[in-house]
C-alpha cells in the first residue's frame, strides 16, 4: 500500500487518497474507536461540498474508497504486528532453554559441594574414631574443637610456664639485690592488667617468702621445715630482708592505685577508677578503695565540720512540741535538712558507685552504713537530747517525727532503687537500708521502755487536766458511811494518788521549765500558787467536763498513733493493753465514778432530809454517761480492734472493759435510784403535812375555797415534782433511760396517792377540792415521758376523784365496771376495795343510797 503524499499532489488527482496512519496512532492513550471512525468520514468528503446548500445528492463512492483504503492499511499493521510477535516468541524459547541450562549446571554443581562436604565429614568422624575417643552413639565429637582445645591448654601451659618463670626470676632479684626491677618496670608499664599482674605476683612473692625466708617473718629454724624439706639456702644465708621489701613494694603499688583512683574520680572517669578498684579488689580484696572513697567523700567533710553545730530550732516550735493540746510541727529542721541532703547524695552516689566499682553493692552498703552510723544517728542524738530537756512530750513527737521521716527516706530510696535504678534496690540494699533504720532507734525501743514512756507522759498530762477536779472532791464533806461509801473507798484512794503524784512532780528537781509551766497550764494554776492548801476550787471544777474527757482522748489517740508506728507488730496489743489500763483509771475511775460518788453522796444524805431537797447534782449525771458512751466507742473501735492478733491479751482487755462500764453503770443506776427515794420520801412527808380540814370545809371556807386552785399541799408537791424532779431529771438522762425514771416515778406517786386520799373524810365541797387536787397531779405527772401502761394506770387516779362527787346513781353504774383482785392502786382499772374504801370516806357514806351501793358491791 502506498503511504500519504502530499497535500499539492491529492488536490491534483482525480480519486484523493485516504488518510494513512502508523502502530503508534493506536498505542495512545487517547485512542477512541468512534472518532477514528468519524476522521476517516470527513476525509472522504472534498471540501467544497461540506458546506453549502444540499442541493446534490448523496455520493457514497468517496466513503467506500477512503474505508477500502483504512482497511488495507489495517490489514498491513496486523501483519507487521505477527511478524513482531513471532520473533518475541522465538526469543522466549531461546531464553526458556538457557535458563534450564543453567538450573542444570548449578544443580550439579550444588550437588558436587554437598558431596565434598559429605566426604569432609567422614573424614573428620573416621579419624575421630582412630584416636579411641569415640563417645557411643552420639556419632562421634568435632575434632576441630578437640584442636581448639588442646591448643588453648598449651597456651595455659606456656603462659603458666612464663608466668612460673618470671616469678622465680622476681624471687631471685629480691633475695639477691633486695629489689624488685622486673616488676617495677611492668607497674611503670601502667594499665590495669599491667598492675593486676603486679599485684598477684607479689602476693604469691608474699607467699614463697613466707615459706623459704622464715627468718624475715620472726620464725626460728633448725634447718628443717615442718615438712621435712630443708631450707637452710633459701633462709637463713639471705642477707635481705624479703618480707620487708615486698610489703614496702605492696604498699607503694597500693597508694600508687588509691592516688590514681581518686585522680580519676575528680576528673569523673569512671573507666579508670573501675580499673583501680578491680586491681585493688584483687589485691586485698578493695578494703582500702572502699575505705578512701567513704571516708574522703566531700559530704562527710562538710557534714563533720557542721556537725557540732547545736540545735537551733526557735522557743516556740520547742513550746508546740511540748503542748499537749497543739499539732505537733514535724521533724527537727536541721534533721530534716539533712535527711533531704542524703537522699540527693545517696542517689546521685549511687549512680557513680556502679559506674566505678564492680563490686558496687558492697561499697554502697558500706556508704550507707557510715551515712546512718554518723551523719544521721549524730544529729538525731543531738535533737532528741535537746528535746529531752524540753519535755517528756517533746521528745516523744521529736522520736516519733524522725522515725516517720527518716523511715520515708529509706522508703524512697528503695524506691528509687540506688545502684539499681530505675528498678527497685536489690534485696541485700533494701535490708541493709532496714537494718540501719532498726539500728537508729533500738536505743529508745528496747523493752518497755519507750511504752514506759508514753505511760509517764499521759499519766502526767491526765493528773495535770484532773487536779482541780480531784482538789475538789478530797475537799468535799463525805456524807455517812455506809455500803455504797465502801464501795467508793477505792475511787476516794486513787484521787488522792493522782493529786499527790500530780504535786510531787510539780516540785521534782528534775523537771522541766518548758514541762512544768505545761503542767501548770493545763491544770490551770498559777505558779506561785504555793502550797496545794491555798489553791482555791470551785465548784465548777468539781464537774464533770465532755470537752475535757475529748481532750484526754485526743491525748491518748496521738499516743495510740505513736505507739502504733514506732513498735513491733507482736508488741502492739501489749502496749495497747498498757494504755488500756491507763485510760479506764484515768477517766473512768478518777474522772466519772468519782463524780457519781458524790452525786450519789449529796442524794443518800438527803432521803430522810425534813427540807425540800437538792437535787442539783443530777445535770452531772449526763455528762458522766456520755463520757463514758465515748471512752466505751474509743476502747472498742481503736484499742481491742490493735489487739486482735493476740487472741488472750484482747479477752482480757474486753473483760476489763466490761467491768469498768458496768461498775460506771451500776453508780449511775444507784443515784438515780437514790433519787427517786429522795423524792418520794419527801413527798410523802409533804403528804403527811394534808390538813384533815381541807377535805371537809366548814361553810365559813366556801368562798376560800372557791378562788383557790388546789390544796397547798398539792400546790407544794406538784411544783417540786415539775419544776426539780422532772425538769433536772431531764437534764441527766434521757429516751428510753428518761422513759423508765418517769415511768416508776409516776408508779409511786401514783400509790402514794392513791393511799392518801383513803384516809381522809370529805363532804360534798371537799370533793371538789379532791377534784381539784387529783386533776392538778394527774396532770403533773402525765407531763413526763411517761409508757402508755403507766399512763392508763395514772388515769385512774381521775376516777377516784370523781367518787367524792357524784350521786348514788351514778356510783351505782360506776361499781358495774369494777374489777376484783390484783395489787391495789395498780390496775387499770378501779378495784372493788378500792372502789369501797373511797366511797366510805365521803360524809354522806351511812346514807341509805350509798350503803345500798356498796351492799350491791
């Protein structure tokens, strides 16, 4: 097919040529079929009939030969295109065939070097089986190993041989000349295997001469060793003294060492002071590298400089530490300033410890113990002597806050684990760091002594909080002896006991200023009061005081807490048992039963009193109860919860307990009950005092009698039931203790009137006046916390009075609900004696209604 001419030679021929194209037209991306299509079409139209009017008609021979043209074109790329994809074809066989050529030559070749390593290896086992060290079954050994090791085993010989050599060689020089040139000129050689070498050859040097030169180490000789063999060349014909010259080379090659250790650790290489430390750890094992990095550490020189440096804590933290009643403010400062300083030491020595020493957790367990033993223990001695000498407080909150804060830096440098960090100390740290908190403060907590201690504070500051109170009550009049006196002997004896021990260490030559103006605070006396006879008491310090009672409690949690943090586990329930003790003498004892002796004193000297009582010692009642509802909480939620691992020492606390609260019980049981004797036996002496006319006036009396209210007598009764009995009876108790005191109260005025009104005569105006009388009680009594049994029985006093008023009729229908038996003036109901003995007192009993009334009983 011929290919496209140009432009000038188509416009001249008869029939243009289509358009001719080549492979790459189709190979674009671009390449639409459609417009190929629509191409070709418009090349087949001339250009003078695309525009124009459409008056000719269609002449489709230009298309047929433009797309007869396209498809000849197309038929010649199609065979260009097999062509092209027959030779690639040829191509890929070729290389199909050389690639497997090669395969096969390389297989063949991999197979050659398996063989030869086959082959190897049968040589190798076959000439392992000649030499008769064939292992068995396990197909024999390597004989390149067996090689390796033979050899490495003459080069030990070699070296051994050398090493024997040179040390002779040493020997020599030293017995002939006295020196040691060889080895000197190897330490001159530097290196830390130069010097390791130097200094394992002179101790074996020390050795030989302990053995042949005997004389140099003050041995004498006959000529014979004990072993039989002779040494009269190698010591007795020397004329140098070996033991001498070795030890003064020893010495020179050790501080030659520590001098350059410590050079080096001014400069901060590590590398060199690990050499150092390692030739010297082979040399006399590191005692002296170790000994001069403690001993010249620059904190040790400072600390020892400011070490005498006293305590210069200010007056008043030293007045809060020795104030019962104030927080305590924590550690020492300068104590603290040290401890704080350790722990940034320590950690940053630590660091430079495992980088310096390969045996580094020796040398910081010995860092740890000159830290403890002196820099520590040093300054904690001298704030606790100062604190001794503020007070007995003092040094416990001094004792207690340095434990607290020394333990938290053992705490934390566990933590941050020292040579080990950022992981936890290793377990021989972490129980050297123990060890030396343990051995700080075994002094202040061998045996009792330090429970001993917190006993003496308490007891001191609990005599210094009751002395008033116990001045008072030694100063009070003691009502008569009798049982319950006996019984209030014991709590007598020990306010005595606690007021003298109180005066006797006020004026001991050893006590404090600081401690004894405490003492003076707290007990609220002046100290120029003088003798213990002139100190003036009010009655108001023979009270019983809650917020006095919190304050020993406060007192002793904080001892509790002391207590609890600085002893052993298995000591805690005895110390607690200790405190125990304490505590129920303390308050329960001196404090609330001695009050209940004189509350019940004042009521048993008033039973038979003529006067209208006191009974102003009843408000004592409540607070003794809530002092003692607060120590029994103290005791069981704090002390015996502590004494729960010792299964014996807890029963005992509890039953200890139980016998204090039931003793304090049992005396407020017994003024209350002395009370109410109190009360009844005046009112009935105040019954007793009931004119025979006010029940049956004359006629005169009627318009008296018409203004008045009650009888005086009631009038009298009633206000001291109301206004005393009831209101102070309030103020001692209350609930369900309140409920019963009223209740049987109520019980026995109610009897008590209930036999008064069967004694009396009474008209038909005196009835009134019984109205008046038994209305007026009724509701006196029905005022107080009253059981609605009690209530229902009161309420009958009401039906009494109406008896003395109404008429026969009425009495008639009222004795149909009568009840028969029972205990008289009990019932709830009006009994039929009863029920006769009222109606036999009114005048008008021989009438002939009223004896058919009771005829009809």
């Amino acid at each position: 097919m011929e290919r496209a001419v140009s432009g000038s030679a188509n416009s001249r021929a008869l029939f243009p040529r289509g358009p001719s194209f080549t492979l790459d037209d189709f190979s674009s991306k671009d390449f639409i079929v459609r417009d190929f299509v629509d191409s070709l079409a418009e090349t087949a139209i001339p250009a003078n009939r695309r525009s124009g009017p459409s008056s000719t008609a269609f002449d489709p021979k230009p298309l047929i030969r433009t797309f007869e043209n396209a498809l000849s074109q197309l038929g010649a790329l199609s065979e260009e295109l097999q062509e092209k994809e027959s030779e690639l074809l040829s191509q890929v066989r070729r290389a199909e065939i050389q690639h497997d050529q090669t395969l096969d030559v390389l297989g063949r070749k991999l197979d050659q070097s398996m063989a030869q390593f086959e082959a190897l290896d049968l040589s190798l086992n076959s000439s392992n089986g000649t030499t008769g060290t064939s292992r068995g079954g396990d197909g024999g050994g390597n004989i390149a190993v067996q090689i390796g090791e033979k050899l490495e085993e003459l080069d030990r010989k070699r070296r051994k041989a050398q090493d024997a050599n040179f040390l002779i060689q040493c020997w020599m020089e030293v017995t002939d000349s006295g020196q040691l040139a060889s080895l000197e000129e190897i330490q001159r050689q530097g290196g830390a295997e130069n010097k390791v070498r130097c200094a394992v050859i002179a101790r074996q040097l020390m050795r030989i001469s302990q053995r042949l030169d005997p004389v140099s180490w003050g041995e004498q000789t006959n000529g014979y060793r004990g072993n039989g063999i002779t040494n009269g060349v190698a010591g007795n014909n020397r004329r140098h003294n070996t033991r001498e010259v070795l030890e003064k080379f020893s010495e020179l090659l050790e501080q030659d060492l520590l001098k350059q250790f410590n050079n080096s650790y001014r400069r901060q290489n590590f590398d060199d002071m690990m050499e150092c430390a390692k030739v010297l750890y082979d040399f006399n094992g590191g005692a002296s590298v170790i000994a001069a990095f403690v001993n010249q550490h620059q904190f040790f020189i400072d600390r020892d400089q400011l070490i005498t440096d006293e305590v210069t804590t200010d007056g008043e933290t030293w007045d809060q530490l020795a104030d019962p009643d104030s927080d305590p403010p924590g550690v020492e400062p300068s104590l603290q300033s040290l401890i704080d300083e350790v722990k940034i030491v320590m950690q940053e020595e630590s660091f430079i410890i495992k980088r310096a020493f390969p045996y580094y957790e020796t040398v910081l367990v010995k860092f740890i113990q000159r830290v403890f033993q002196q820099s520590i223990q040093q300054r904690l001695e001298m704030v606790l002597d100062k604190a001794t000498t503020v007070s007995s407080l003092a040094f416990l909150r001094s004792l207690h806050a340095s434990r607290a804060y020394i333990g938290a830096l053992v705490e934390d440098l566990k933590t941050h684990g020292l040579t080990e960090h950022p992981e936890p100390c290793s377990a021989q740290i972490s129980q050297s760091l123990d060890q030396q908190l343990e051995e700080l403060f075994v002094p202040y907590l061998v045996g009792n002594s330090y429970i001993d201690r917190e006993k003496k504070s308490l007891e001191e500051m609990y005599n210094s909080l009751l002395f008033k109170f116990s001045l008072y009550h030694s100063r009070r009049k003691k009502a008569p002896t009798g049982f319950m006196a006996a019984i209030a002997q014991q709590g007598t004896q020990l306010i005595a006991t606690a007021k003298d021990a109180y005066m006797e260490r006020l004026e001991s030559s050893d006590l404090t200023p600081t401690q004894k103006a405490m003492m003076l605070r707290v007990a609220g006396i002046r100290d120029d009061s003088g003798n213990k006879n002139d100190i003036e008491v009010s009655e108001q310090d023979g009270v019983l005081s809650v917020a006095n009672a919190k304050r020993m409690i406060i007192w002793l949690a904080e001892s509790v807490r002391r207590t609890l943090e600085m002893g052993s586990a298995s000591e805690t329930p005895k110390d607690v048992n200790i405190l125990l003790s304490l505590l129920l003498t303390s308050m329960g004892q001196v404090y609330v039963e001695t009050a209940l002796d004189a509350a019940l004193d004042q009521a048993s000297s008033q039973e038979n009193i003529k006067t209208e009582p006191d009974l102003s010692y009843l408000p004592n009642i409540k607070p003794a109860v809530t002092i003692t509802n607060l120590m029994s909480r103290f005791i069981t939620t704090v002390l015996i919860r502590l004494a729960e691992s010792n299964t014996t020492v807890r029963r005992h606390m509890e039953a200890q307990t139980k016998m204090a609260i039931e003793a304090t019980e049992k005396k407020t049981n017994a003024v209350m009950k002395s009370t109410m004797d109190v009360a009844i036996n005046w009112a009935t002496r105040a019954l007793s005092q009931q004119k025979k006319t006010d029940f049956r006036p004359k006629d005169d009396d009627l318009e008296g009698l018409v203004d008045s209210l009650q009888t005086p007598t009631c009038q009298t009764i009633c206000t001291f039931l109301s206004s005393k009995v009831a209101t102070l009876a309030a103020q001692a108790v209350d609930g369900h203790n309140l409920e019963v005191f009223s209740s049987e109260l109520a019980l026995a005025v109610h009897r008590l009137l209930f036999e008064h009104f069967k004694k009396f005569p009474v008209n038909a105006t005196g009835g009134l006046m019984v109205t008046k009388d038994i209305a007026k009680y009724v509701s006196t009594v029905k005022e107080w916390p009253l059981t609605k049994e009690v209530e229902q029985i009161v309420e009958v006093l009401t039906e009494v009075g109406y008896l003395f008023i109404i008429g026969p009729e009425a009495l008639r229908e009222r004795s149909r609900n009568l009840t028969s038996g029972g205990p008289p003036g009990l019932g709830k109901k009006l009994g039929k004696a009863d029920f006769k003995a009222f109606v036999q007192r009114r005048e008008d009993a021989s009438s002939a209604e009223i004896q058919s009334v009771l005829t009809g009983l």
